[in-house]
C-alpha cells in the first residue's frame, strides 16, 4: 500500500513556533525522508470559515501568511503538494455523505469541539458548519487516501473520529475508504508548548506567540520577558523546571550542539537543568542561551520567507498547481465513493440493462 500524508492547518494567524515543533518541524522531515509516495499539505481555509464565517477577509489574508510559513520551514512544492481546501469541492460532496454515518450525540461528544465552543462561547449560537467540522476532517484526510497524519495533539479526536467514519464507511458500503494514523511529537515538550507567559495554549489573543515570521529583535525580547520560575528571584536561590517556560522551550528546542556553540561550561541541557535546581544559575543566562538556540532555528527560516516574499504571484501559483493535483486525487477517491454508495448511475451500464429489462415485457 502507498504511503500518504495529508494534513494542514487553518489560516486564521501566522503560524508560531508551537505550530514549528508540534508538527511542521516533522512535516519536512518526513518529506526529506523520500518514504512517502504522496505528500499533501492544505490550508484549511473552509474549516477556518467555520467560526468567522463574518471575516472572510482575515481568512483570505492568512492564506498567503501560511503558505509562506510553509515554503519557509522548508516544505518544498517539488515534495510535497500545498493546497488550499477549498478549491477541493470534491471534499465538500464527501461530507455530504459521511453526514449520514455519524450521530449528532457522537459529535456533542468530540472533545476538541467541546472545548472549542467553550473557548468561544457559542453555547446556543454553535454554527451548523463549525459542529460537523470534524466530518468534513475526515473528508480532507480519506479524499487522498492518507495513511499517515502529522498533527498536533489537539488533532487526536477529529483522528479518532475519523477512522470511526472510515470503519462505519467500509462496513456498510464496502472496503473502500483507508483508516489514517496519526502522527505526534515523541517529545513532551513539543506535544504541548506553552506561551512565553506561561499559560497552557498559546494564542494571537494572549499575545504569548513567538512567530516563526518574528524579527531577531521580537525573538529576543519576548524570549527575555519570558515566564520562568517566579520564586527564584535571587540567583543564588534554588529553581523549579516545572512549568518554567525558558526550559520547556529548550527542552523543545535544543540541541548538544548548541552547548558547545553557545554555553560550553555545560555539556548538555541536564547538566543546565541540574545547576538550575541546585541555585547559582540566573534566568539571565538561560534565556541568553535559549535566545540564541532559537535564532540557530528561525534565522534560516526567515531568510527563506525573506526571499519567497519576493515572489508572491509564485506562492499563488505554487498553491495552484497543488490544488490541481489535489483535486484530481480527491475526484478518484469521490468517484470510488459514489461507486459504493450506487450513486454512480450513468457509467452502470448493467444498471441500465437490468432497469430496461424490468420494463421490456
Ligand atoms: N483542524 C486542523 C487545525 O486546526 C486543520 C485541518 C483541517 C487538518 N483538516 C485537516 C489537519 C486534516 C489534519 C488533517 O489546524
């Protein structure tokens, strides 16, 4: 069997650096590993229409800001396939019909959307299209047949579900749809990183965003205003690691090289971590050194942005030619859909016969 990714992300901001080690920073490795036979990122700007129905403009503005955040972390539209999703209208039809495999209550029921309607206090007002969003997921992720989705952690119940979609699919009309897996960050840190404030999620509203697109000068600032341990306020007083952002980001971000490069006196980040604890080490110098783990990181990535900026009608056509291709293996796989369903009237010839025969006599 060929192995597929599809995955992607809602152009509702630039993307930030959670985004980088949740799943884009694997994305490329992925792609650079030639062990794939497709690859498709979307820009999931129909999903994002979902909850800003009222603000189409902030959508078709960060269409362009994600696709450079792409092109700039190194996914490479020779490998990997960008699109955007809603120029797939066969990914519309698909949901159409996954609609009928799936119960209202099992949707009531999806964590991720729970904790969405909360976030944005829809309560009554829940549009119809935000609360069957994780139907049209499993759309984007059956249409090309994916076997394999990098996402972040959030993503796991819209997989969940989706692979019910598929089972129930398969089941009633035949085998016909692939059950997907999805793909986490092995590392802790990376599976949840926090806002340079601290606080569990990060987000443009919190303003606790390192974007991948930030000057040098913003990465150092907000790296230096950034949460630690507030009871270790003299340097000579001992220092807790949980929930200190500076080394969840470089449990996240570092490297043994970056030792040797930028702090030699340490061997590693356990050796830093085991000074921290015991006293004697200043926040200064930790953030000092994770400043420069993270300009080691984004510095390529902006020039890369740097230079695909100069050719916005290219990123145009760069996704272009991605929503070709990814139209034409979305129709395959609808058509194979229709097929099972016996909505494919017109190429049924024995349909025709056995119709015409019931009327000959
Ligand atoms: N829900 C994803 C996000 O919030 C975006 C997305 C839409 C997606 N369809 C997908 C991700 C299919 C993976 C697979 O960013």
């Amino acid at each position: 069997m060929s192995k597929i990714i599809l995955t992607g992300d809602r152009p509702t901001g630039r993307l930030h650096v959670g985004h980088y080690v949740g799943s884009l920073r694997r994305r490329v490795e992925l792609q650079n590993s030639g062990e794939f036979d497709k690859i498709f990122i979307m820009i999931a700007d129909a999903q994002a229409l979902t909850d800003n129905a009222d603000n189409p403009e902030k959508i078709r503005q960060n269409v362009i800001e994600v696709a450079l955040d792409y092109l700039s972390v190194g996914l490479d539209p020779a490998k990997s396939n960008l699109f955007i999703q809603s120029q797939i209208s066969e990914l519309t039809e698909l949901t159409f019909f996954y609609m009928n495999l799936v119960t209202v209550s099992r949707l009531q029921r999806n964590p991720t959307v729970k904790a969405e309607i909360q976030m944005r206090n829809f309560e009554a007002s829940i549009p119809v299209g935000f609360f069957t969003y994780p139907i049209s997921q499993a759309s984007d992720i059956t249409a090309f047949k994916a076997t394999t989705v990098p996402v972040g952690e959030d993503q796991l119940p819209m997989l969940e579900q989706t692979k019910e979609i598929v089972r129930k699919f398969n089941s009633v009309y035949g085998e016909t749809l692939v059950e997907p897996e999805i793909l986490l960050p092995e590392n802790e840190a990376c599976l949840r990183l926090p806002g340079t404030d601290g606080k569990a999620k990060m987000s443009k509203s919190l303003g606790n965003c390192i974007y991948l697109s930030d000057t040098e000068e913003d990465v150092r600032a907000k790296v230096m205003s950034m949460y630690t341990d507030p009871e270790h306020i003299k340097i000579t007083d001992p220092g807790k690691l949980e929930g200190n952002t500076v080394f969840t980001y470089l449990d996240a971000f570092s490297k043994p090289e970056h030792f040797a490069e930028f702090l030699p006196e340490y061997n590693n980040l356990d050796e830093l971590k085991e000074h921290y604890q015991r006293g004697g080490l200043g926040d200064v110098k930790v953030k000092k050194f994770l400043n420069n783990v993270l300009q080691d990181e984004l510095a390529p990535i902006r020039a890369r942005r740097a230079e695909f900026e100069k050719d916005i009608p290219e990123v145009y056509n760069i996704l272009k030619r991605g929503s070709d291709v990814a139209r034409e293996a979305a129709a395959e796989t609808l058509a194979e859909v229709k097929r099972a369903m016996k909505i494919n009237y017109f190429e049924d010839s024995a349909l025709i016969e056995e119709q015409s025969k019931k009327y000959s006599r």
